[in-house]
C-alpha cells in the first residue's frame, strides 16, 4: 500500500472517531446514558389547560403568580396562538384559576419574564417577545398595578437590538434595564442546529443600560434561563447542553458581568427561580430529545425534574432534586417556583401549571 493510501485510510479513521466522539458528547448532554428515578413531592395538581406556561414568576408582595404562556409548535411555523399571553393566580386561591392580563401588545407570544420592585415599590414585569412571523424578538416593559380584580398590566415600552437576536430569558435589573440571554449565536436555522448538537459556546448574555445594548458575557453553551440574587451581586445563568450554572459577579453601575463560578447540576437545563433565602431552583429536561420528540407530538412524554441548588455568599454550593418524573405528571418541566410551601412547576408545551405541595 503506498504511503498516500496510508495516509488517506488514517485521516479517515481519525475522521471517524471524531464523529464517535462527538456523537458521544452530544447523546450524554442529551442524557440518552442516564435513568430518570422519580422523586416525588407532596400531593400535586394541574390548574389550567395553557399550552405552555414556559416562565413563571411569584411577586411575595401581593402574592401574585405570574404566567408567561405561549404555544411555542405554532410560533415554530410561523403562526401564533389566541391563548398567548400573560397570565396571573393567586396562590391563596387557586380554585379560581388562572386569568389572562390586558394591556399586552396585539402581536405578543412571552417567552422568558421578570419582575423588579423599585424602591418606590413599583412593580415592573418585563418579557421576551416573539412576534409572530418569524419578525425581530423584543423585550416587552410593563408597569404593574394592583386592584380589587387582582394585577392589571400598563404597557410602558418595546426594547429591541441587534445585540438581541435569539432571546431566551430575562432578568430585569431596573424599571428600563435587565439582562437577556441569547440562546444561540447563529442566525440560521442551520447555524442553530449546529450549535445545539455540537454544543458549541456561541451564546451570550446582553446587557440594556436603558439607553443600548452591550454583550455582557460570551462563549457560553446554549445559554437559557438567566436570574440575580438578592442583593442584586450576582448574576445566574443556566447552560440548556453545557449542564451547568454560571455565576457571574455583577457590577451595578456599568453592569459587567465577571464570570466566577461553573456549577454542575443536571441535563437539559432551563430556567432558574431564586427564593427568599437566595437558593436557585433549576428546572431540567433530563431527556432532551424526548423534549424535541414533544414539540412535534404532543402525545410524547418528556421527563421533568427540579433542582434546589444551595448557595452560599452568593455562589452555588450543592444541588438536591426535589423533584423528578417520567412526563405522566408534568412533561417538559422549563420552570419551578416556590412560595409558601408550594412548588409551582411551568412546561414548554403544556398543559397549565402544576401546583405541588411541599413536604419537609
């Protein structure tokens, strides 16, 4: 065999084994390897039929869930969903369900919220927006008003950007500014793909000073939910295929962000809820592609689980599931949120919210 044959058969080898490689990578990101143990809670119920309730934020004020809902099969064609919106309950109550919020823009399907309280106690709610039609994606700025009907909704401003391309999720910061993760750093639908089954770090967090846009963090793996503690320090940020959590310390005046920890928690991460104590709860997808097999047919099942992550002095110390199950119960797990003994439990495709009790 001459030396150019040899040659050629290794390059092809090495070529092989790189796919394997990768392939490898990518079907353990997707947690095709594990098995899912169920973990259960208290005694749980579903209130409402949403087709989706991919973000759930609790304002402890006024006692108050809020619901980002959107029907993410039809926004994926090009289309949209009457059922799309904001939505609110009261947990004291929940036998009256959950209600749809005037003062929305016409062309409005929520993905990622926030809420900020000012210290003049003004209530601001803040969503990313995907206009239907495949149109440019915006950050959605609402002021909050509490009445004898429960919260109404006043529209205060639309944000977009270059900077924004691919939004995901939102942590508002201030009555006009917030932080915004940009899921994938492609444009196309190819590009995407590529980025999510190679994992490669293309995404980003963007920073809104109220004036412009900057790229506050870069690099990362599919970056998805994104939230702050407390004290306003630091700065959270879930990796959907990289399995992690960021923590970044923040810099309030010019709102850097400076990366200090990577913590591992689990597979398919998505969206991240912080309680009173500052202790984050990550909701996962421990099976991605039964997520993706969802998405197509709403008769799959895609596992769910939740993750309390312990934080000390702001940075992530230790993770316990709370709560795992197969997809019976709750499929597609996106969001859990606590308050007053409850875990609220928010899904990519529905349906409604699941409300658990927590046991001790």
């Amino acid at each position: 065999m001459s030396r150019l044959w040899r040659n050629i058969l290794i390059g092809i080898g090495l070529l092989i084994v790189a796919i394997a490689v990768l392939a490898v990578r990518t079907l353990n990101a997707a947690g095709v390897f594990d098995e899912v143990k169920q973990v259960a809670v208290g005694t749980c119920k579903t209130i409402g039929n949403l087709t989706g309730s991919e973000d759930l934020q609790i304002d402890r004020q006024t006692k108050t869930l809020f619901v980002s809902s959107a029907d993410f099969r039809a926004l994926s064609a090009g289309k949209s969903s009457a059922q799309d919106g904001l939505y609110a309950m009261s947990p004291d109550h929940p036998e009256l369900g959950l209600h749809k919020l005037a003062g929305t823009p016409e062309d409005f399907h929520p993905h990622g919220i926030s809420l900020y309280r000012a210290p003049d106690g003004v209530l601001t709610l803040m969503a990313v927006n995907h206009p239907s039609g495949f149109k440019p994606s915006t950050v959605e700025i609402f002021e909050v008003s509490d009445n004898a009907t429960g919260p109404a909704l006043n529209h205060v401003g639309s944000v977009k950007g270059d900077l924004l391309y691919r939004p995901n999720d939102v942590v508002a910061v201030g009555k006009d500014r917030f932080y915004a993760t940009n899921d994938h750093g492609s444009h196309s639908s190819i590009g995407m793909t590529l980025e999510s089954y190679l994992m490669l770090p293309r995404a980003s967090v963007v920073y809104y000073d109220g004036s412009v846009f900057h790229t506050a963090a870069q690099d990362l793996v599919f970056a998805n939910g994104i939230n702050i503690s407390p004290d306003r320090s630091h700065v959270y940020v879930a990796e959907t295929t990289g399995g992690v959590v960021k923590t970044y310390s923040r810099d309030a005046i010019g709102g850097t962000l400076t990366l200090q920890s990577e913590f591992s928690v689990a597979r398919g991460l998505d969206n991240i809820d912080v309680d009173e104590g500052g202790n984050l709860w990550v909701a996962g997808h421990p099976k991605i592609f039964k997520l993706v097999a969802r998405g197509s047919d709403p008769s799959a099942l895609s596992p769910s689980q939740i993750s309390k992550v312990t934080v000390a002095g702001g940075i992530p110390v230790s993770a316990t599931t709370v709560y795992a199950n197969l997809g019976d119960q709750v499929s597609g797990s996106s969001v859990g949120a606590t308050f007053a003994g409850h875990l609220y439990i928010g899904t990519v495709y529905g349906p409604g919210v699941l409300d658990c009790v927590l046991t001790k």
